[in-house]
C-alpha cells in the first residue's frame, strides 16, 4: 500500500505530464501533417429506417414457487 501511495502520484504529477510533452507529435498531431491527396469523407448521418418499430414488450406475470423453510437443528 505504500508503494501505491507513492507510484500514484509520481505517476500522475511528474511522469505522466514529461510522456505527454515527449508524445505530442503523435498525441495531437497538426493538421498540416495530414496527407493531402487523403479525401474527406463527410460524418455519416442518421436516416429514418423504412422498418416498422417493434413492439414495446410488456412483462408477463410470472408466479414464483414458494419455498418451504429449512429448520436446521442447532443442538
């Protein structure tokens, strides 16, 4: 338990931070360093279906079995 108060924040204030800066390039690359004969494709969008909706299922009564208690002998 006392590595893992030390590992965590070592890791989170002083390592992590150094890894972001030595990642940048690749973490949040510039625009610029797209290729440029890549097109862009536009977002895909949400179309109505030609699907009827499904029915909205309701549950249906279910009776549970009752279960006889257990008396166990304790002496």
């Amino acid at each position: 338990m006392a590595i893992t108060a030390i590992a965590v924040p070592t890791m989170t204030y002083l390592l992590m931070p150094q890894m972001t800066r030595l990642f940048a390039w690749w973490l949040y690359p510039l625009p610029s360093d797209l290729p440029v004969d890549q097109p862009h494709e536009a977002p895909l969008s949400l179309e109505p279906s030609a699907e009827p909706p499904l029915p909205i299922m309701q549950p249906l009564p279910v009776e549970l079995e009752t279960i006889p208690p257990v008396i166990e002998n304790l002496g």
